[in-house]
C-alpha cells in the first residue's frame, strides 16, 4: 500500500462530454479556474487540456494553453501543472477511399504535438505510449514508436518530465524500451489507464498485471473512467500507487448528481485518508516524482 499519495486532476479532458456536463470547463479561464479548485481541494497534479470556446471540442491551439497555464501560474497557486501532450494523433479512415483520412482526422508529427509543451515548459507533459483502436467506429489513436522516441528526446532536452500514459501491457513494454535506451530520465512516472475503449479494462486483476509489469522503482498512478473512478482510486492506493480523477474521466459525484473537479477530489482524499493514507501537497509531490523544480 501507498501511504503518500499523489492525487492527479485530469480537469478537462477532450472527449464529447461539454453536451452531457454544463461544468466540464471549455474557455482556458474556465480550464485555469478548474486547476486551481481542483489544487485547493487536495490534488497536486492538474492534468490540462484545452478546448475550442467557440464548440467546446478539444483543441491542440499553443494559444489557449498559453492563456491557461498564464492564468494557473499568475494565480499563485501551488500546484504541479502537467499538459497534455496527445492531441494530433487522430485518424479516422475516409469511406470513399480508407487509405485516405475522413472527417475527424486530426495527425500532426512530434514537433508540432510538443510545440505548446516547448514554449511553456511545464512540469509534467503526457504521452501515449501506443497506438489504440478508439471507441466503436473507425477512429484510432496513432502513436508510433519513432514519434515517442523522438517525443520523449525532447522533454528530455527541455527538463520536463514524461507521464507514460499506458492503456495496455504492450504500452508499457514499449515505454520500457525508452527507459532502457536512456531517453526517460530515473525515476520514471506512468499512469495506468483503464476502461477506455479498447484498452486495458479497469478492475483489479488488470490494474495488478499492469503495476507487476512496471520497470523497479518506477512512480506511477492509475485511474479508471465512468464509474470505475473512485474503486480505482482505493485500488490504486492499495496495489502502491497514486490516484487519478477529474471530469476528463468521470462526470458523476454520485448516481445521478454530476461532480466538480473540486468534488472529485475531495472524494478522493476521503477515500486515501480512510484507507490511512496522507495526500501529498504539490512540493511534497515534486520531490517524490524527482521533478526539476524540486526543492
């Protein structure tokens, strides 16, 4: 069991939940001022995506982080800001032609998915460690391992520490060929990812699997999304590790009664504090996940 819990809050997200969630924050105001409830509720870690204001549909603009993380930062606010870096990894065949992108394709190479990661240098930058079939269409998440490679060289070089983002037992063979070669700086930190559609399922058996398959010594963290969330967070802590929720995964405090992300999180550190663990504060968190702007 994990006594020192690191409690990340995925604020935002980029999934199809603004229609489903009048809360789930769009504006890069709305984003920053969701981060902040979220740190002042418990968590540590925000985990940050942005959206478009004009749809609310998820947006990889270097621009609209910009504004968000300015915002989180001029708040003065003590938490550990981690940006998403998988937006630009969609690809979605055209019926007329499938070796040609359709509707909803979204692909761009490493540079341009790490341009916003390069100018504001958080502390923390996500990334998929693999390629994954996406909800019950035709779309598919690309992550290629050249991409990775050439990704994780890159926050390497800027002191900015990879979350390996890992929805399945051959994501993190592939991370631990990273390591192995020298491009992810000791300690490693991952987050097991589960019940997306179609990765790896969120119960304990998988969540056990996954953990026994992590490189020694590695800091890592697991949620699950829907309804899955807060047994993950329990099972998390249990199995030694730190915790994950937030409206990107979830949107519900209760049946029926939708959450904020401060609610989320003060769920969270209900459930830890009950289990008789100690939530770690944002520069406690630093240190343990050996980030640079440890004291």
């Amino acid at each position: 069991m994990n006594n020192e819990v690191i409690i990340t809050c995925a604020v935002s997200g980029a999934g199809d939940t603004v229609g489903r969630h009048p809360g789930v924050p769009v504006t890069p105001e709305q984003v920053a001022n969701a981060a902040i409830e979220a740190a002042k509720a418990g968590a540590a870690v925000a985990h940050v995506h942005v959206r478009d204001p004009e749809t609310g549909k998820g947006s990889r603009d270097p621009a609209l982080f910009r504004e968000a993380v300015e915002r989180i930062r001029d708040s003065g606010t003590d938490v550990v800001i981690n940006l998403t870096a998988g937006m630009g990894g969609d690809w979605v065949p055209s019926e007329d032609d499938p070796s040609l992108p359709g509707p909803g394709t979204d692909m761009i190479g490493p540079a341009e998915r790490l341009a916003h990661v390069e100018e504001l240098k958080p502390e923390i930058c996500s990334l998929d460690c693999g390629t994954l079939n996406f909800g019950g269409g035709n779309e598919i998440y690309i992550s290629t391992p050249a991409y990775l490679k050439a990704m994780a060289e890159q926050v390497k070089a800027w002191g900015v520490k990879p979350e390996l983002e890992v929805f399945d037992l051959g994501h993190i063979r592939f991370a631990r060929s990273m390591i192995d070669a020298g491009l992810i700086e000791d300690p490693p930190l991952f987050q097991i990812c589960l019940g997306i559609p179609w990765g790896a399922g969120a119960d304990t058996a998988t969540m056990m699997a996954m953990r026994d398959a992590l490189p020694p010594g590695a800091n890592w963290a697991g949620f699950g999304i829907s309804r899955m969330e807060m047994p993950m967070v329990a099972q998390a802590v249990i199995l030694g590790g730190n915790a994950r929720v937030g409206l990107e995964d979830n949107l519900y405090l209760d049946k029926g009664v939708l959450a904020s992300n401060g609610q989320l999180v003060e769920r969270a550190v209900e459930i830890i504090e009950r289990l008789g663990a100690r939530v770690l504060a944002p520069q406690e968190a630093r240190v343990k996940l050996g980030l640079k702007g440890a004291a």
